[in-house]
C-alpha cells in the first residue's frame, strides 16, 4: 500500500513510506523525558564522581553527556537505518520523520546528510563521552579534546545549514514544509544549539590553552633567570 506523504518539495519521492502512528506531541514528549534522564543521571554520576565540581564545569559534562546519546544512537540509528527509515515505525525512525518535515533530506538518502551523521554518531558520540569524563575529572587533554569535538560540531552544522540554504537560493528547493514551527522550530532552533554552544566551548577552550601555555612561559623565564643567577 502507498501512502501520501506532507514532505516538500512537492512531489519528492519518498520510497516505502509510511506515516507515524504516534502523533508529535507523543514523540517530542518522548524524546524530552528521554532528555531529562539523561541529564539527571549524568548529574548524580558527576557529583559522586567529584563533589567539588563547579556548577559551569557541571553544565559543560551535561552537555558533552547529552551530545554523546544524541549522536550515538539517535543519529547512530540514522546512519545505520537511512534507507529504510522512511517504512519504519521504530521510535526513532518515527522521530526522524517527524524532523524530516522540516528537511526531507532525511528520508531521500541524501548523500550529504548520511555521510555528515554518520561522522557525528561514531566520532563525535564515543568522544562526547569521553570528554564528558575528562571534565569531570579535571584532565589534562580536556581542552584539547573540547576543541577537537566542538570544531567537528560546529563545521557539520555550518555546512548543514549552508546546503540547506544553498539549495534553497540556487536551485529554488524547499525541503522544509512551509510552517515557522518546523523551519524555526525544528530546523533553525534544534541545530542552532550546536553552533552557539561548540562556539562557546571552543573560545573557553582557547582561553584556558592561552593561560596555560602562558604560566608555562613564566616558570621556564623563572627558571632561566634562577640559572643565570647561579651562573654569575
């Protein structure tokens, strides 16, 4: 049986599809609780890893442990299931194709969109973990690693955005239906996070690199100074 789908462009053949059978409020409401687990276990586990931890360093663990579900098995799913997204109705596959109405990329097997999340589940969703990790206990490759997985972050987003929106002012294609809430909503807000926030982390990041490599340069004059003082 074919069913009509709501995607733009009009006409884009969306192969196998079949509608949701749970409806957005069902699915957004899923997908926050889900949200508010995550971050309330990475919570408890942070304290009772390190019950000295700051409440900006906290912030920061909870973000990288949130990034690293979302882009391990969220857009993990996506990148092992892309073909067949459109027919299932998974919990997930039922997600994305609520998102796709914002972008029907999703469900057309766009090259771009499979390879950019791929990228991001299986590199920057282990990484987000471990980096989360690293905060919390104050290691040393912390910043290096922040910067590493926030620039990764950032670059997929800008190039997402800038294909989307090249498509849109060269070629005249709309993959977003019409509606603010799924162009503001779910387009522009949901991916606008991963450019304001690594955008964030990245310029703390550098700072904190800056002030390090700066104490190092005064121990060592420091240093230079008490040997040439022995010396004369």
């Amino acid at each position: 049986m074919s069913y009509q789908h709501s995607y733009y462009p009009k006409g884009v053949e969306i192969p196998n599809y079949v509608p949701n059978e749970w409806s957005t409020l069902t699915l957004i409401s899923m997908f926050a609780a889900a949200c508010v687990i995550v971050l309330t276990t990475a919570k408890a586990m942070a304290i009772n890893a390190n019950s000295r931890i700051t409440s900006s360093e906290l912030s920061k663990a909870l973000w990288s442990t949130l990034c690293g579900c979302i882009h391990l098995f969220l857009e993990g799913f996506y990148a092992m299931n892309f073909a067949t997204l459109q027919g299932s109705q998974h919990v997930l596959a039922q997600l994305w194709k609520e998102y796709s109405l914002s972008d029907s990329r999703y469900l057309t097997s766009d090259s771009f969109v499979m390879c950019m999340e791929s990228v991001t589940a299986w590199c920057w969703g282990p990484l987000s973990f471990l980096l989360a990790y690293y905060i919390v206990t104050d290691h040393p490759f912390r910043h290096p690693l922040q910067i590493i997985i926030s620039t990764g972050q950032l670059y997929g987003d800008v190039l997402y955005y800038a294909t989307f929106t090249f498509n849109s002012l060269v070629h005249g294609v709309e993959h977003s239906r019409p509606e603010a809430y799924y162009f503001y909503g779910y387009y522009v807000l949901m991916n606008g996070f991963w450019i304001v926030i690594p955008g964030f982390l990245i310029a703390d990041s550098v700072r904190a690199c800056g002030q390090a490599l700066t104490e190092v340069k005064k121990m060592r004059s420091v240093g230079m100074n008490v040997q040439a003082k022995r010396k004369s």
